[in-house]
C-alpha cells in the first residue's frame, strides 16, 4: 500500500465523528456529576434530619449547689440542634426558682432539677411522694445536703441493726441532726423506731 495522499488524510478528519463523541463524553460527565451532587444533597439531608432546627434553650452560667436561688447572671438563653436537646428544657425564666441538685456552668436547664415555682427553702428540696423528717444524730459522719444515708435503728436489742428507711435524701444538715426526705410510706416506720431509741445514719456512696 502506497504512502497516503493529502487527499487521503483529509478523508480521515471527519468532524461529525469528532463533535458526537465530544456529546458523548460531555453527556456522561453531566451524569456523573449529577450523581455526586445528589450524593452530597443528601448526606446534606441526612445531617439536617440528625440534628434539625435549633431550640432556644436556658443554660446556667455559674455552678450552683442543691438549694441555690437561681439569680439573673445564673443563666443565659443559648440555642442548641433538636438532637441536642435535653428532655423538659426549661421554656420559662427560671430566675427565682430552686435548684433541686447540683449544676454546673454550661448545663441546660431542665425541670428536673428545679423545683415547682413558688417553693423554696427545705420544701423546695422534697422529692415527691417523700416528706422531710429531723433525724437527731450524734454520729459524726461527714454528711451535706446531696447525700444519700440509710436510716438504722439502735434501740432495744429486737429492732436494733434493722435498716428504717434506706437512700433517704439528705436536705439539711444540723449540729447535732440531719433533716432527710424520705417515701410517705415510711415515715410512720421511722417515727416509731425514734420513739424507741436513737437512729442512726450510714452514708451510701455511689451504686
């Protein structure tokens, strides 16, 4: 076969070949790029889904201690995503209320460590369903309010060791007593081992 004439080479260039294969590629491209871009929309999706809108929310500024009064520079309104969200936030101000438990600066506000609006003092720190009883004591436990004791008896030989009441909740602390909160249902067990003798507390630690 001879060398190829210009004539020849000429025949070879064909430009529609040339324009539809360049169709082509740019065609498959749009498809892969519409295929990363729906890809990153909806991982996109999925991250607005996880965490959603954001919530005003209150969060304390300072710590406070179990029986603090919330003060104005206590707390800020701060917004967080719906999935950081904790359960009960507290929606209202809660300057002027009791806290319930210790907190500390940075934590939200939530109703169950605040006590009902309008309570304060040793009332504020009663749990439900639990009514507050002074416990003379001569034991000289390093007991605060916060603390959860077991209430023994040490009266007459037949009732003493027995365990009255247990995980009473301490809410004040004496010279020479405690004031503990403890279930409704026991505090007439609880009257009637003080009647026949002393109490003792035992603290409990962490379970």
């Amino acid at each position: 076969m001879g060398p190829s004439t210009p004539t020849a080479r000429i025949k070879q260039f064909d430009p529609r070949r040339n324009t539809t294969m360049f169709w082509l590629l740019s065609a498959a491209l749009a498809v892969l790029t519409a295929g990363v871009v729906h890809r990153q929309l909806a991982a996109a999706d999925r991250a607005v889904q996880a965490f959603g809108t954001r919530h005003e929310v209150v969060r304390f500024t300072t710590d406070l201690h179990m029986g603090s009064l919330i003060a104005p520079g206590d707390v800020e309104v701060d917004q967080v995503p719906l999935a950081l969200l904790p359960r009960s936030p507290v929606v209202d101000d809660p300057v002027g209320r009791t806290v319930t438990a210790a907190v500390l600066a940075g934590e939200i506000a939530v109703e169950a460590r605040l006590a009902p609006d309008g309570l304060f003092g040793l009332a504020a720190l009663i749990p439900p369903a639990s009514r507050a009883v002074t416990v003379p004591t001569d034991v000289d436990l390093l007991v605060q309010p916060g603390h959860r004791v077991d209430l023994i008896s040490a009266g007459d030989t037949y009732e003493r060791g027995r365990v009255v009441t247990d995980m009473a909740l301490v809410i004040d602390r004496g010279e020479d007593s405690i004031t503990v909160a403890v279930p409704q249902d026991d505090v007439p067990d609880l009257i009637d081992a003080l009647a026949r003798g002393l109490v003792v507390p035992a603290l409990v630690g962490s379970e």
